[in-house]
C-alpha cells in the first residue's frame, strides 16, 4: 500500500501544512481538506483505507484497556483489605482510561464515515463523466459492490460502538457507588455486580473482534479492487 499520507508530506512542508489542515479542521471543511489533499496527489481512497486502520486500531487499544479495567476491577473485589480509598482510585481510573478508548474508537469511526461518504458522493458523480457506457457500467458495479462492503463494515463497527456504552455505565456505577458508600459495605454489594460487568465485557471484546476481522477484510478488498 501506499505509505500513509502524513509521511508523503516533505519535512520542509510539514509546519505549514499541519498549521492549514488544523484550520480547516477547526473550520468543520471536510471538502476543504479533501481538495487540498487531492492537490497534494493524496486520494480520498487512501484517506478512507488510513482511517479504516486507525479505527481497527483503536479498537483493539480498547480490548486492551477494557481487559485491563476488568482486572483491576476484579483485584478491588477479591482483596478486601486494600484501603477503600485506593480501591476507589483504581476503579476511577479503570473507568476514566476506559472512556477515553471509548472516546478515542468514536472519533475513530466517524472519521471513517466522513471521508467514505466523501469518497461515496465524488465516486457517484463522476459516472457521468464517462464517454463510454461499459467503463462507467463497470465503474458503477465496483461503486455499488464497495458501498456494499463499506456499509456491512460500519454496521459491525457501529455495533462494536454501540457494546461500549453499557459497559462504561457499569463502571461509572461502580466508580460512583464507592466514591458514596466508602465504607466495607460497599464492596459487598459489588461482588454481586463483578458478573454482570464481566459477561459485559466479554460480550464488548468478542463484537470487536468481529468488527476488526471486517475492517481487515474491507482493507484487503478495497485495495485488490484498486489495483
């Protein structure tokens, strides 16, 4: 594949474009920066397979860290003589670490969305461009099969997405009922609610998985059809 567009840029270059993009950016263009980047030689194809890789990789940053609050969480259930206070601290930092990969997987997919429906909408109204029928009959087939697997892809992410949402209220629960109840009671009532939490998590690691074997498969399409 290409090398990803921020390393196409020369070093000479860099400040200056970093200072433009951040502007246009800022200024909710979208076009804006998809015009300069084609000036750039840098296709909204390339952009929308770099987004791709990055939302599978936030993805799989937050596998890591949502494993990882899970076992914190479970240390402050089984070692009930750790001072409530620090157990409460780790649980708000489990919870905290754990809404900034959120966060981060949000950000992540709705990057991908903007520029595949700017690469969608650009695709569309260039077939009528073509002088000849079965080019623009073949460009439009490679069109509708691509939105296709693009669609399928957003949906299991979306769906990855969607799995994060009881998860992180389980854990600002948790976080809260400790920050209000610092008392031994508290991690009583917690035990119950620890298997709840971890068939969550379960449940949230396994739709991610699916979601980044689909992204895998959409970079592998994408790039043999661009071929």
């Amino acid at each position: 594949m290409t090398k990803r567009y921020h390393e196409q840029v020369s070093v000479s270059s860099v400040w200056r474009l970093g200072v433009l993009f951040s502007l246009l950016w800022l200024a909710g263009c979208s076009s804006m920066y998809y015009a300069t980047m084609e000036k750039l030689g840098i296709e909204k194809r390339d952009i929308m397979v770099d987004r791709v890789e990055d939302a599978r990789d936030a993805q799989h940053e937050a596998q890591d860290t949502f494993r990882s609050s899970l076992e914190r969480f479970q240390q402050v259930v089984d070692v009930p003589d750790t001072p409530l206070k620090a157990k409460y601290e780790q649980v708000r930092e489990a919870y905290e670490q754990s809404e900034a990969a959120a966060d981060e997987v949000h950000e992540r997919i709705d990057a991908v969305q903007d520029v595949a429906e700017a690469l969608f909408d650009e695709w569309q109204d260039e077939l009528s461009r073509y002088d000849s029928a079965s080019l623009r009959r073949s460009s439009e087939r490679q069109l509708k099969n691509t939105e296709h697997h693009y669609q399928q892809l957003m949906k299991s992410m979306r769906q990855a997405e969607d799995r994060m949402t009881p998860v992180l209220s389980a854990f600002e629960d948790q976080m809260l009922f400790l920050k209000h109840n610092l008392n031994a009671q508290a991690i009583g009532a917690l035990e119950g609610e620890l298997g709840h939490i971890r068939q969550d998590v379960d449940q949230l690691i396994r739709q991610m998985e699916v979601s980044i074997k689909d992204s895998e498969a959409f970079i592998q399409q994408f790039r043999s059809t661009a071929q």
